[in-house]
C-alpha cells in the first residue's frame, strides 16, 4: 500500500506541493487584505460619526481599490482550487469547496490537523464576519441618518403653523 500511495503522489501529482504553497500564500494575502478592509469599514464608521466627509469620501475609494484587490486574489484563488481539483479527481462533476480541498490536501500530502491554510481558512472567516457585522452596523448609522434628514427636509417644506413658547412662556404661533 505504501508503495502504491508513493507512486499515486510521484506520477500524479508532483504539482500538489507546489499549489498547496500557493494556496496557502493566497489565503494569507487575502487574509491581509481582508484586514485591511475591517481596518477601513471600521475607520468608515468613525468619519460618519464625525462627519467627516473629506476623509470618509478618500476612505471609500481605498476601499473600492482593496475590494478590487480581494477580488483579483479571489480569481486567483479559484483557478487554484480548481488545479488542485482537476490534479487529485479530474473526472468528477463536484463544486471544488474548501473542505473537499482541505481534505485532499491533508491525505495528500500528510499535512497536520492544523496546518497553515487552514488556520489562515479560520481566520478568513472570522475577519469576512467582523467586516459583515461593521458593514450592518454603517448602514444602519446611514438609513438613520437618512430618516432624519427626509424629516428635517420634510418639515421646512411644509408651512404648517407650529406653536413655540416665547420668552415669557406663553404660546405663540409661527408659520414656515
């Protein structure tokens, strides 16, 4: 059997090595990226308090860029996951998930419980969540923000006589 799995791993996947190094360089940079981000969305939240708009307008586009960067290690990412795929099970018709990979890497090529890609895989997760949480967290700041504003906008349209207290305390009425 020995002489079986050193023959499978020798004639079949000699690249296995070589993309789980890949992979894990990957899932590092996106962790760093996906930290990055929180950074940002964090910061974002800060300059809408403080209204900020000049800060929060330049945060915005840094976001916008290091999105842009996720995406591109995202595509990176994929093709990657499929090369490992097609190396291990090229006759399958099975989405090519993280865990599937995880497993086929770990019997491939005898990796530990906790190997590296799956710590960075863990911390990937927990970081998209904190970002998903500060993300709700800003728009909620900003639909009450917006709700504020249609009334603020609401109530100088309207000419409605409004009834106010002058110095004396006594009512008095004024018209908008």
């Amino acid at each position: 059997m020995q002489k079986e799995e050193n023959n499978f791993y020798s004639s079949q996947n000699q690249e296995l090595p070589d993309a789980y190094q890949e992979l894990t360089l990957i899932w590092r940079e996106l962790c760093v990226l996906h930290t990055h981000l929180f950074e940002l969305t964090n910061q974002e939240y800060q300059y809408l308090l403080t209204s900020e708009t000049d800060l929060l307008e330049s945060n915005l586009i840094e976001k916008r860029n290091v999105v842009k960067m996720i995406n591109d290690f995202d595509q990176r990412r994929q093709d990657c996951v499929e090369r490992v795929f097609a190396l291990i099970n090229p006759d399958t018709d099975l989405s090519p998930t993280f865990s599937i990979i995880n497993r086929i890497l770990m019997q491939n090529l005898k990796l530990e419980a906790s190997h590296q890609l799956e710590k960075y895989n863990d911390y990937l997760v927990d970081i998209i969540e904190k970002i998903q949480m500060q993300n709700r967290k800003n728009r909620q700041f900003l639909n009450r923000a917006m709700i504020m504003i249609d009334d603020l906008k609401k109530d100088f349209q309207s000419s409605k006589k409004i009834l106010s207290y002058n110095k004396k305390g006594n009512l008095q009425k004024h018209t908008r």
